[in-house]
C-alpha cells in the first residue's frame, strides 16, 4: 500500500511538472510593459560647459512586443531656475508617434546664483509598437529629434548640433 501511495504522489508531481511546461511553452512571454508607454526625468542645475552629449536609440523589447526608443542626456539652457518638464505620448497616425516635452515654471520661483545659467537635462524612455514607424519628439514644440524605425536591429547616434 505504502508503494502505492509513492507512486502516486511522484505520479503527481511529475504530471503537475510537466503541465507547468506546456503552458509555459504555449502561452507567449509577456514582458509586462504598457504599449505605448513612456517615462522622463529631469534634472536642472548650472551650465558648466562639460555636460554630457545627447543621444538617441532603439532596441527591441520583450520577445518583440514592442520597440524601446530612447532620447538620453538631452540639455537646455533657461532662465527660470525652476523648470518642470512634463511628457506626452500621442499616436499621430499610419505608424507616426510623437513624444511632447513641455516645459513649466514651477512654484516657488528662486533666483538662480549670479554664476548660474539654468540648464536641464532630460531623458526619455519610449515603449512604442514594434512595428512603428517614427518617433518625433518635441520640447515645447520645437522638434529636437525624429527616430525613425531600424528594423530589428539595434541603432543609437549622438543628435547633431541642431538638434536633430
């Protein structure tokens, strides 16, 4: 009886096992990331002159669901010594999205240090359809970038002088 039982209970588990597997190779990965979604960071402090260069890039994400696209480093220079910057992704159509960045004076306004000339520097992380087409992105309208799709390729390049 107690052979039976043994039996039994690795008759279980082996089949609990073995089901396990079958869903997971059924059932696609999901990486869990929201299409489209985005996320920005800010941070302004003073112009020094060795800030970093800007750069933007692409890469595939989770099992191809969908195209991470990346705007890094990206630097301005202002007056308002408390500057907020706020994002936006919107879908323009047949494949073509834009990422607005806009800008704002937050309360309490502070006078910056007489040696200080504001700067902000922004990143931006894009989760798009893999099979978009092109990014733009904009800060206050102005467009300071456009990413176009690589394929399924890798691609990253410093933004010129102009911006773009």
């Amino acid at each position: 009886m107690d052979s039976r039982i043994a039996v039994l209970l690795v008759g279980l588990v082996v089949g609990a096992l073995a089901g396990g597997l079958a869903v997971g190779l059924v059932q696609p990965t999901q990486s869990g990331v929201s299409v489209p979604s985005m996320t920005t960071t800010a941070a302004t402090g003073c112009l020094a002159g060795d800030e970093p260069r800007a750069w933007v890039g692409q890469a595939g994400g989770g099992a191809g669901e969908y195209r991470a696209v990346y705007l890094e480093n990206y630097s301005f220079s202002h007056d308002d010594p408390n500057l907020a910057v706020r994002g936006d992704i919107t879908e323009a159509g047949d494949g073509r999205w834009e990422l607005a960045l806009t800008t704002e004076s937050e309360t309490p306004t502070k006078a910056p240090a007489e040696d200080c000339q504001p700067r902000t520097t922004v990143s931006a992380s894009v989760a798009l359809p893999s099979e978009f087409e092109t990014l733009r992105v904009t800060l206050d309208g102005e467009v300071i970038a456009v990413i176009e799709h690589s394929g399924n390729s890798p691609a990253f390049r410093y933004l010129n002088e102009s911006g773009n």
